[in-house]
C-alpha cells in the first residue's frame, strides 16, 4: 500500500499542517501530563488504524522511558494492571470519544465523573482537545495512507511552526 498524497508537499497541507501543529502546542503545554497525552494518543491511533500515528506515540513513548509492557498493553488496558486510575479515566475518555458511532450516548456519566476526579478544568480541556485533535490526524493519516515505521523521536523538533 502506497501513500495517496504527501501532503506536507502541498501548499494547502502545508499551511493546514502549520495551523493544525500550532494548534496542538495549547495541549503539550498545559499541565495535562506528557505521557497521559501519548498513552491516549496511542490508544484512539490504534483504534482509527492509524499506521504512523502508533508508531509516533509507541516510539515517543519508548523514548521518554516508558516500558513496553505499559506501551503493549495499551490496547488492553481494561485488563491490565500498570495504569494509574488517572491514566484509566483518560484512556476511557479517549475510547468513548472516539467509538462516538458505537456508543450511542457518547462519553459516560461514569467516565466523566472518574475524569472529574482526576483532573481540574484546564486539564479536562486538554484531555477533550487532545481525543479532538488526534481523531482529526488519524482521519488524515488513514485518508491519504501515510505508513509507519519510519518515525524517528525528535525528528520535527527543529520544524518551523
């Protein structure tokens, strides 16, 4: 399988990446932790199949020193015991918003009370951006087949935004 479009090629990606990128810097710098955003990050790519996206978030998440125990069983969570409950309140945060077709109700009265519990209002922002944001990238990622595997940590750190 073949990428469709580099859409990074394009004037009109380019510009729409700029924005998107940008937009992304109010979540990575609020106090919601880094590594909450990659588990959930991980957790809705692996669910949209999004190729590049897990491998950004499974490779970031290596690099910054998580195990491959906590990284592998992101896909199980539920059954598995190396999450915090704040982390398991984000990741059911993070699947309820993105299963929106599946679950009729959408986000759960139990889950946003367990959110509630764990985060204060701008964190919550964060978490509810974030499950925003990272369905819009694996939508683009799927869309135009952009693969995985070649993601390297730290790769766009000296891009221009």
């Amino acid at each position: 399988m073949e990428p469709r479009i580099n859409l990074s090629a394009n004037e009109i990606g380019a510009e729409f990446f700029k924005r998107f990128g940008n937009a992304s810097l109010v979540i990575l710098e609020s106090t919601l932790p880094k590594v909450t955003q990659d588990l959930m990050m991980l957790r809705v790519s692996q669910i949209n199949g999004c190729g590049w996206c897990t491998d950004v978030h499974s490779k970031d998440l290596a690099h910054v020193g998580e195990s491959t125990v906590r990284i592998n069983l992101v896909a199980a969570w539920r059954e598995s015991t190396v999450f915090t409950e704040a982390e398991r309140a984000a990741l059911a945060l993070a699947e309820e918003g993105t299963r929106l077709a599946d679950a009729h109700h959408g986000v759960s009265d139990e889950t946003w009370t367990a959110v509630r519990k764990h985060y204060d209002d701008d964190q919550i922002a964060a978490l509810v951006a974030l499950v925003a944001q990272i369905n819009a990238a694996n939508r683009l990622g799927v869309i135009v087949r952009q693969q995985g595997g070649s993601y390297q940590p730290g790769m766009f750190a000296n891009s221009s935004n």
